[in-house]
C-alpha cells in the first residue's frame, strides 16, 4: 500500500546539475525494534539516542538526464564503492513511488563515517537516512512550498524505506518509531521526536562504545528479524515492547536511574535472547561481552555510580552514563574495561541533537 501522502505532485519543473549533503547521526536503540512486517514496517514501538558524535556524512550531486532510469555511482571515504550499491539500489526502487523525480536525474553519491568501517557499528541506519536528507533537499528545489514538518517526516519515511532504523536517525535527542496507542503521533511509517519533556538528569547523556568486534556481524539484522517470524516467543516479545516503551519514557521523564537502568538492560539481554532461542539459533556476544557485562555490575555495586550497558546486533557494549560521572567512568574504562576491547579500541559519544543540512 502506498503512502499517498509522500507521493508528490508531478512537476515538470527539472535542476540543473548541482549537489546537496547531510550529516545524519547513528543512534542506539533502548528499546529495540526486532521483528518487521511488510515493508520495514515494525513489529512493535522502539525508543533511541540520536548520538552526537558518530554519524554519516553524504553528498548527493545530480545531473540531469534522459534516459529515465535510476543511475547512480557510489564513493566511500572517496574511492569507488560498487559493494555499496545493491543496498542503495534497493533504497532508490522504494522510495521511487515518493519520489519520481529521482530517475530524471544522473548521480554520484559520496559518503563518509565519523566512526572506523571496520568498528562494528552499523553504517546503515546513519547512511540512509543521511541519503534520504539529500533526496529531501532536491524535492524541496523542486518544490519550494514544502514545509519543515513535512521535510523531516518525509526524510524519515524515506530513510525507513532503506533501512527500518534509519527513521529514528533525523532528529534527537530521543526517537520514537512504531505506532502506540498511548503516544500521541506515533506511526509505524516514520519516526518522531520525543513528545514528553525529558529529565535534565538524561541530558548530554554520555555513550561509551566499546569495541569488542570489528569484524562484520556473521548474521544480519536482515535474517534476525525474519527470525522473529516463526519464533515461539515473538509476541510476547512485542506485548514486552509496548509496555517498556512507557514505562522507559516515565524514567526519562521523571529522572529515574534506577528504573532506566533495569528496563535498558534487560532490553539489551532480551534482544540477544531472541536471538539465542531462534530456529536457527545464534550468539553474537562473545566472552569479552560477558565478561564487560559482569564488570559493569561489579561497579556498579561497588560504587553506586548509574553506569549501565545496552547492545545492539553486535558484541560491541554501549556504556551509558550521566555526564556528572564522566571522569570516574572514564577512569574506569581505561583503567579496566578497555582491556577487553580490540587492540583497546572504544568511541566516546553522547546523545545528540539530529541530522544536519550542510
Ligand atoms: O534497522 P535494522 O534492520 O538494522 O535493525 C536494527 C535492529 C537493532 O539495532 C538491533 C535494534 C534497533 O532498534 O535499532
């Protein structure tokens, strides 16, 4: 079913050649989104962090051309990148219905990541929705009437269409993606921001990314969620979801450390979970993770600090902490988390404030 509220007018009005670009940030969900439907449509309600730091940079220049196809190069960190080009092929074929315009035109993509390739950190949801903020700015070249609202709900449809949580890489510093009867605005087909005032306690909220494997994840996101398709506990897990998602945005309302740090952990354990009880069964945490995990809490009680750990589709760890906690938690991890990382690798980050137009 199309989305008839993207599909644009058709104008004959066509650019002359000329580029756009767009920073858009990673985010780390706290409560995951694992399960789709149709077409990257969410099995249930996710909650993320834009980040600060870790982002995608993409430049999209276009000419215009005759031949009515979509025909595009592709260039990471400036040398050619055909590997990048099923994705975003894939990407153009669905967005194409919202916007037609795209095979009018001839274009070279050019992206960058503030984070190392090879770090683990998936690219996908920056990148695409970096890419469809370009997309968005040539529409609104070509139709200068659009509105702001209008701008960024379509950017984060479109980002949807390339990668499902690519949506919630638009704006910050908190994400919703997925429909809630109890969240006003909610929508499966595109992210929102936060409508709930958040808690001072959670600003400039700091995300350690610990590097425990910077190899490519051995099964994708892609066949984990198709996982959840004939999984015993799928909806449970879903009816898990939509209970946490509120009571997640109660502690960041209300400044609860406590019960942000239980619910985001246990999120994290539980999407591993699903994955260790899927048919075929898989681990992506490797010891090193465990071993992160139990360190955590040993500080934790020791100390009384409020550090505690999500996870995404990887062995990698989110150390999330307040930032008053900065110095002691940093100590920490160089002192003696980092030693379970790989060749001591680890990114600092904190929550941020959305997608850029440059
Ligand atoms: O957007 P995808 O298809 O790469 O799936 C992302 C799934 C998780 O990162 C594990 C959770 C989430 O909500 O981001």
């Amino acid at each position: 079913m199309l989305f008839s509220r993207f599909i644009p007018l058709t104008t004959k009005k066509k650019l002359v050649a000329g580029q756009f670009s767009s920073r858009a940030p990673s985010n780390i969900a706290l409560i995951k989104y694992w399960g789709k439907y149709g077409i990257q449509l969410p099995k249930n309600a996710s909650l993320s962090f834009s980040l600060s730091q870790c982002s995608t940079q993409t430049t999209l220049a276009y000419t215009p051309h005759q031949h009515s196809t979509i025909d595009f190069e592709v260039f990471f960190e400036k040398r050619s990148a055909p590997e990048f080009k099923p994705k975003i092929e894939t990407f153009f074929k669905r967005v194409l219905p919202y916007a037609p315009y795209l095979k009018d035109y001839h274009f070279t993509i050019h992206t960058t990541n503030t984070f190392p390739h090879s770090s683990g950190i998936a690219s996908s949801a920056s990148g695409m929705a970096a890419l469809s903020l370009c997309v968005l700015q040539m529409e609104k070249a070509l139709y200068p009437e659009m509105t702001t609202d209008y701008f960024y709900k379509k950017a984060s449809f479109l980002a949807r269409l390339g990668s499902g949580s690519a949506a919630r890489s638009i704006s910050g510093p908190v994400m919703i993606w997925g429909k809630h009867p109890r969240i006003k605005g909610s929508c499966e087909e595109l992210a929102i921001a936060n409508p709930f005032q958040m808690h001072p306690f959670f600003e400039n909220y700091q995300d350690t990314i610990l590097i425990v494997d910077k190899g490519q994840k051995k099964v994708s996101s892609t066949l984990g969620h198709d996982l959840m398709n004939n999984h015993p506990f799928a909806q449970r897990r879903f009816e898990q979801a939509a209970v946490n998602i509120l009571e997640l945005i109660h502690f960041l309302t209300t400044g609860d450390a406590e019960g942000f740090i239980e619910l985001v952990e246990s999120e994290a354990l539980t999407l591993h979970a699903m994955m260790m009880t899927s048919r075929p069964y898989y681990l992506l945490m490797k010891p090193q993770t465990l071993q992160i995990i139990e360190a955590i809490w040993d500080y934790r009680q020791t100390t009384g600090q409020s550090l505690c750990f999500t996870l995404d589709a990887g062995a990698n760890v989110h150390l999330l902490y307040p930032k008053s906690e900065r110095k002691k938690t940093m100590a920490f991890i160089k002192d003696h988390l980092s030693t379970y990382c790989q060749h001591g690798a680890y990114i600092c980050d904190q929550v941020g404030k959305g997608a850029v137009l440059l």
